[in-house]
C-alpha cells in the first residue's frame, strides 16, 4: 500500500506584464506578442502543460489581438478549455491613485471582456499593488470572488519565527483579511514573492539545490501542506521544459506532489486543508510593520502633474459624464454606453501601478499625457451632447417677459448634496452666422457695435443676482448640426460670474441674462466680505494674511484659530520615482521668514480674493555625488548626497478665495520650477491634540496612527490620500482637501501639522537599475488648488467631508435658448436623503438599461438611506458593484426606497423606470 504524499507543490504558470515601465509600451508590447505565440505553441504541442495565468488583466487580450488578429480562434479556443485563464480585471491597477468608481468600472470592463470568451477567473489578484486600500474585501465579495491574493502590505512572521501579535502581521502566508463593512476573504500573501517557482531547472543537481530552498521556503510561511510556486515574473517567457523540471522534481522528491495548478485548484485545496488557524488582518494594508523604506509611498507624489490628470479625467467621466449622460437619457437621449466604455477604457490604461505612480521612463508618460488627453475629449463630448439635451428640454418661457434678447443658461449640479458656489459662464449675447450672408468685416462690426447696456442676472422666480460681467468681445464659433454641414458664425461674448444659490443634488437651476429696461432697475447691493487689505471674513470664517504670507483663519463657529497655514517648505530629494530621501543633516527651507507681497484682487457680494506673492530661492539642484551614486546603483537610504550652493528663483503666487456661503477657504498656488532634486509642500498647522487622523480612501474615511510603529526607521511617514485629511480633536478639527495631490504627510511636530506635497522633483526610476528621467524633474509651469475646512471636529456631521468632495467637481453650465420644455427650471430628478452616506455614482446598467445608484456608508455604524422615487419607476432593488441584483430587498414605503446601510457599506440601488 503506497502512502499518500505529505505535501503538495501548487505550481502556476504566469507573466506579471507591465504594459510599460522601464520600457515604452510599444516596446513592452512587442515582447508580449512573442511571448502569447510562445504560450500558444507550447499548449498545442505539450498536452502536460495545462494552464497558463495571464496576469489578471484583459487588456493584454486587446494588445495582442491587435497584432494577432488571425489568432483569435485560437486563443478563444485555449480560453473556453480553461488553459488559459483570463480576468478579473481590465488593467492591474494601483488602488490608492485610483477612484473607487475607477476599480469598479475596472472589475466591470474584466468582467465584461472576459465573459466573451465564455470565462472569468474569480481570483483577486493584486500581485505587485503598492499597498492595498481597506475596501478590498467588500469589493472582492460583491463581485463574486472570495479571495485576494497579493505581494504587499502584510508582515509574514511564520509560525516557526514569531507569532504574530499585529493586525498586520500573519503567521502563515495564508489569512483572513477584513474589511472595515465585515466582508472577509481567504487572503494568499506571496511571502515568497510571485516569482518563487521561477525557472525551475531540468538537472537533477541543479534541481535539487532549488527545491531544497524553495521547499523549505513555502513551508516557513505555508498553513498547510499545499505549497504555492509562482511560475514566472515580470515579463518573463513561458518556461517551455517546465514538464521536464517538474519530472526531475517528482523523481527526486517522492513524498512530494508536483502539479501544474491553477488558482482554483490551489484555493479549493487550502480552504479543504485548514490546518492551521488562520491571522486576520483587517483594513488597509500599507506595510505599517516594516522599516517605511520600501513601502513605495512616494510613488504618490513622483510626477504630480500626472495625479491631476487623472484626477480631471475621473472626475468628468464619474461625476459629470455619467450623470448628465443620465440625465440626458430621462429628456429622450441615447445613453453613450459604448463612448463611455471606450473613455474608460482610455483612462484606466494609465491606472496600471507602474503607471499613474509615475515609476517609469519618460517615454511612458509622455505617452500617458495622450491618453489623459484623448479620454477627457471623448468625456468632455459626452458633456456638452447631454447637457444641452437636458438645457434644450428646461422650460425657460418664463424668461422671455424680459424680451427677446433675454440669454437663459442652465445651472448643474452633479454632486450627490445641495451646493451652493461661485459660477462662471461665457455667453454669447448675440450672433451672426456666415450663412446669412454679409462680409466677414461687416459681421465682426456689427457684433463689435453690439451694445451691451444695463444687465442683469436673474433666476426663474425673476430674483436679480449680484455678477460680475466681462466684455470678451468678438468671438469665432460654430455648430456642427446633426443634419447639416458645420455652421460658422461670429458673436459678441461676455463672461458672467456669480454665486448659484441651494442647487439640489443630481439637479440644474435656470438663470438669464437679461437687458433693456428691465435691467435698469435691478442693481443688487451685497455686503463686502472685505474687512481690510489683508482681511475677508463671511458668516462662517474670517480669513487673516500675515506678513510672511501665512494666514490665519478665525472658525466663527466654534472659535477656534488657525494659525501660519500656507507656510511653503523646501527640501531635497535625492531619491527616485518611488521613494523620497532628504539629504543628511539638511534643515528645510520655508517662508516663515520671508516676506511676500499681498494684495486684494477681487471684492464682490459674493466672492473675495487675495494674491499672496513669495520671491523666494532654493537650490538648483543635488550636487555631482548624486550622479555616481545613481550610476553605481547605491541603495537610496544610504546616499549621502547633499544640494549645491548655488541658488534659483522659485516665485510662489497664491490666491485665497472666500465665497459668501463657503465653508472653506480656496486655495490655488502657481509657480516655475527650475530646480532638480527637490520637494515643495504646504504646511497647514492644526494645533489639534490627537494621536490619529482621517483620510479620504477608496469607499471608506480611513483611520491612521500619527506615529508610524516602532519598527518605521523611515524620518518620513508621508501617506496616500485621495480628496482629503482631516485632523480632528473634541471641539474642532481642520480639513485639508486637495486636486490631485495624493501625498500628505501629518506631522510629528507637535502641532499635528499637515503637510500637503505640491511638487516632488527626481532624476531617476530606481528599483532594480539605472533608468534616468530627467522628466521626472517636472521643470516648468505648476498650478495647484487645495481648501482648508474648519469644523467642530466631526468632519461627517459637519458637513467637512461633504465640501470636500463637492471640492473635487466642477460646476456644469450651458447657454440655451427661449422654449417651452418638459423640465421644470428647478428640476432634480432624484430626492434622497443619507446624512451619512457620501454619493458617488449616478449612472445607466448596460446590462438591464435601469439606473444605478451607489453611495457609501462614510460611517463605521449603521446609517439610513431614504430615496425618493419617480412617479414612472417601476421597480427599485439591490444591486452589487457589477450591477447584478442582490439578495438584499429593499423596503418600499409611500413611494419612498428605505434601507439600513452597514457599517462602510458600499450601496447601489437599481431603478427601473417605465418605458
């Protein structure tokens, strides 16, 4: 009687790909055509070669079809035999550079990709992700997968070392990781890295130096007896004899089962073994137990200009596109499902981590500003097609008392609250088209001659508004009809600005621009918010300039002062593209003692703005030692590079804007950057005593110790963010939203201070060679544009968050014409009320045609959700983040959809209307 083997080697064959890194993409692309006629050649001609993992990610299906088109049948063919395994995800993405909504529509687009060809692996995979957000597992159970396997973010003690006494410590390479909602998954941490069952050698001598390491190596970290071994690495060819090492194997350990696996089969053969009790690890998983230098934090701020495009083109698709998409849909439109994918699409091919982190050779982002570009036009067409579909449809009738010249424009709203705010409009208050006939002189003088008389702002209640209007004179525009051929023409443009009042949620206000002698009459006087020279004040704050260009702010509410925000710091960086390293000994440079230039630049009722100017200088750059240490491949920490003497002019402009009704104090700073090696960021103090701040995350308000733990050697503890940080104490806290600035860093200073990083400044890629990108420099122009919210130290019920987020959208705005229409000039075309909930998606099912609307639960208690339905819906249920209906029912009541979300629960709900 034979007896059965102990252990069981698990050995999966993969490629990690890297669409571009220290490669260009086309470069990269070229050995990934290679490589899939490899695979396929080795699976028609080696029946004991089964399977083959391709890395998680559809898209390389795409990228070699494009090419290999003619080989389609095939691949189909190895797909549907479940050789091949494809899926989950469009693109490996980093998941804290990414919105929640961008993962969703990822894990969505995967799904949709790979069920063409008939299957989806189910696998969570997150192989080389820097760092993985605390919503994973939520993520991950509503979309079906009971798992996640990953590189980073845990410790692995083994059960033969330590026990594991840390929420991020595990004794096995097998856990159960937590979400803060509850949801679980069997987490598999590559304690060995993905590349442990690397070019298994066919010699029996060679093979036996190997697997006596790689046997042992499993077994130190492993629960069980089913062992792990990752068949490949980045960009690696397909090990073409790996039936003949793994023969060599069997024969030279008989107590051990070789098989060529698949995840799967690993997984339904752990959760069967069990044999170990399992560590759980909850939350977002940011290597908080190691030394803080490889945790690839400062990916966050390499190459900033690239976190703000991204930032942009999320933004227009989730938060405008999608809704006014939407919106247009309910006013006769088709909704743009495939447009929508195809922007998507465009702009999650920048998400992958070696990507948006900006860790690569210049050639790749170059590359990415195209992409940014091509994906933010499809979004920006989508815009102005939905909402002057919707504007056309508003009933602006009641405009036309004030005479034919009346200009209506409509207002939007795409946040999920009501907003109120400063908005800005160009409109055209007349125009002549070529097709009428005339000469181009004649044209242009008769617009020129225009006159432009006694103006006013009003809303549909006839209510004249405080604005600001600018002549822009003769403008060139035209038409591209749907009917026709393009219809030039030339107008007189004026540009309006004023504050919209209580706009509903997901909703539009109509306003006109009116003249003649209805105007006359309608001069509205408002209160200055200008005190002094250096002082604005409105009900909520009063907003004080300092010499040095600092200020401070009074909260009115509950009296609390901040003071010396908007200190600028300089440092070096003699670091990489990934991790940041200031120079030793250095002391930071700052504007604490500098005077700056201060003056007020605008004074109106409802907005009042001051420019700070800083002239300040900083070092040119890391001295020569910088270079030999880059070229000899010296390991960051231990550079011992200093900055040069010698000195460049880095002017600072900032403009501190306080609106009438703003919660919060604007900020947008512009500077030239002509020095190398270096890091730019603002200080903003809060004097907040607190051992633990919160920050914005993917789907969740995450929780952070101020002080790393006791093993951080790193002098940095900077940390991604993605809308906001917040320091709050009892009374009062203070928070910090930004625009694409995914890098702060809480200060143990004894102030709490948070330190927002504007600009990082490198030469090189780093990791494992010498990769210069003098790009990566980011020399040249720079905006930024943060807000600072004080409140009474509960950012949810206050209301912080909230304007936070609201921060990120901006207001949408058309001109349209004098019509009747079934809109109403005040319209919303959902009412909900969810004070806990932050709203984050109003878009339409490819699926089922029905709307989806998702919140989360910012809270981690139960908060409730009451949506008030449409007179035309027909049906309104659960739904999972892949848009299928769930289990969970909701309680219908007097037309009212009411549910209890849990504790960080991500929600969407379904509404089918009546067709």
């Amino acid at each position: 009687m034979t007896s059965q083997p102990k252990r069981t080697a698990h050995i999966i064959s993969h490629t990690h790909w890297d669409r571009e890194w220290y490669l260009p993409y086309e470069k990269h692309h070229m050995r990934l055509i290679r490589l899939m006629d490899v695979l396929m050649d080795t699976l028609e001609k080696d029946t004991e070669y089964k399977s083959f993992y391709l890395d998680g990610q559809t898209i390389i299906l795409e990228d070699y079809l494009q090419v290999r088109p003619e080989q389609k049948e095939r691949l189909e063919r190895y797909i549907h035999e479940g050789r091949i395994f494809i899926g989950p995800w469009y693109i490996l993405q980093d998941a804290f550079l990414t919105s929640g909504e961008a993962n969703i529509r990822n894990m969505q687009v995967g799904h949709k990709d790979a069920a063409r060809y008939g299957q989806i692996s189910k696998v969570g995979y997150f192989p080389d992700t820097f760092g993985l957000v605390g919503q994973t597992p939520q993520l991950m159970r509503q979309s079906g997968i009971d798992n996640a396997l990953f590189g980073r973010g845990v410790k692995p003690t083994g059960f033969n070392n330590t026990v594991a006494d840390s929420e991020y410590e595990s004794s096995f390479s097998e856990l159960i990781w937590e979400g803060p909602d509850g949801s679980q998954v069997l987490g598999i941490l590559f304690a060995n890295w993905y590349s442990n069952g690397n070019e298994i050698p066919t010699d029996p001598e060679e093979a036996k130096i190997f697997w006596d390491r790689k046997l042992a190596d499993a077994e130190k970290y492993a629960s069980t007896s089913e062992l792990l071994y990752m068949n490949g690495c980045d960009h690696q060819p397909i090990q073409t004899d790996l039936a003949q090492a793994m023969e060599t194997a069997r024969k030279l350990y008989p107590d051990t089962e070789f098989v060529h696996s698949n995840f799967p089969k690993y997984l339904d053969a752990v959760k069967k073994a069990k044999e170990g009790e399992l560590s759980v690890v909850r939350g977002e998983l940011r290597s908080q137990r190691t030394d803080g230098w490889g945790t690839l934090v400062n990916t966050a701020s390499a190459r900033v200009y690239l976190k703000q495009m991204n930032q942009q083109g999320q933004v227009l698709l989730e938060k405008v596109a999608e809704p006014l998409a939407s919106f247009a849909r309910l006013a006769g439109q088709e909704y743009p499902h495939d447009k929508l994918t195809y922007a998507w699409k465009t702009l999650m091919q920048n998400h992958p981590h070696d990507s948006i982190c900006g860790c690569s050779v210049d050639e790749v982002h170059r590359e990415m500003v195209t992409r940014f570009a091509k994906s933010r036009n499809v979004a920006e067409s989508i815009i102005e097609e939905s909402k002057q579909a919707v504007a056309d449809s508003v009933n602006t009738s009641v405009f036309s008392t004030y005479g034919d010249d009346a200009v209506p424009f409509v207002v939007f709203n795409t946040t999920g609250w009501k907003r109120s705010g400063t908005v800005s409009v160009d409109l055209d208050v007349a125009r002549v088209y070529f097709r009428d006939g005339g000469t181009l002189e004649e044209m242009s003088r008769q617009m020129k001659e225009l006159n432009l008389g006694a103006r006013a702002v009003v809303d549909a209640q006839g209510k004249p508004l405080a604005f600001k209007l600018e002549d822009l004179g003769l403008r060139f525009g035209y038409d591209l009809p749907d009917d026709k051929f393009r219809q030039p023409y030339m107008a007189r443009a004026v540009r309006v600005t004023f504050e919209a009042e209580q706009l509903p949620a997901l909703g539009l206000k109509a306003f006109a621009l009116v003249g003649g002698k209805a105007a006359e009459g309608m001069q509205v006087a408002g209160n200055s918010l200008v005190k002094d020279d250096h002082v604005m004040e409105n009900d909520n704050l009063r907003v004080e300039a300092a010499a040095n260009g600092s200020i401070t702010i009074t909260d009115k509410h509950t009296g609390r002062v901040y003071s010396d925000l908007l200190i600028y710091e300089d440092t070096g960086d003699i670091g990489n593209e990934y991790m940041y390293k200031q120079p030793e000994g250095e002391e930071a440079l700052t504007t604490k003692d500098l005077k700056a230039s201060i003056r007020m630049i605008e004074d109106t009722p409802y907005r009042a703005v001051l420019e700070i100017v800083h002239d300040w200088a900083i070092p040119a750059s890391a001295d020569k030692l910088l270079d030999q240490e880059q070229v000899e491949l010296i390991y960051f920490p231990q550079r011992k590079a200093q900055r040069v003497k010698e000195m460049v002019p880095m002017k600072i402009r900032t403009l501190v804007s306080l609106e009438r009704s703003g919660r919060g104090v604007r900020i947008e700073a512009s500077f030239n950057n002509q020095a190398k090696d270096h890091r730019v960021r603002m200080l903003m103090p809060t004097d907040i005593q607190a051992s633990k701040h919160n920050v914005d995350s993917m789907f969740e308000i995450a929780t952070r110790d101020n002080i790393p733990s006791k093993e951080w050697e790193n002098p940095s503890n900077a940390q991604h963010q993605q809308a906001f940080v917040d320091v709050s104490g009892e009374e009062a806290g203070l928070t910090v939203a930004n625009f694409g600035l995914n890098e702060y860093e809480v200060l143990r200073d004894g102030r709490n201070t948070i330190a927002v990083t504007l600009l990082r400044s490198v030469g090189e890629l780093g990791d494992w060679g010498h990769f210069p990108t003098p790009d990566a420099q980011c020399l040249g122009d720079h905006t930024v544009q943060l807000e600072i919210i004080p409140h009474n130290g509960k950012g949810i019920d206050a209301g912080a968050y909230q304007e936070a987020y609201q921060f990120q959208i901006p207001w949408t705005v058309t001109q349209t014409g004098l019509h009747e229409g079934g809109i109403p000039a005040e319209y919303a075309p959902y009412a909900f009320e969810a004070p806990n909930l932050a709203f984050s998606a109003w878009k339409v099912s490819e699926n089922t045609g029905d709307d989806m609307l998702r919140w989360y639960n910012m809270k981690q208690e139960e908060s409730g959700l009451q949506l008030q339905l449409p007179a035309e819906a027909e049906q309104a249920y659960k739904t999972t983040i892949l848009e299928e209906a769930s289990d969970d029912q909701l309680t219908i009541r007097s037309g009212r959809a009411e549910l209890t979300a849990g504790p960080c629960e991500i929600v969407t709900i379904g509404i089918r209307r009546q067709s």
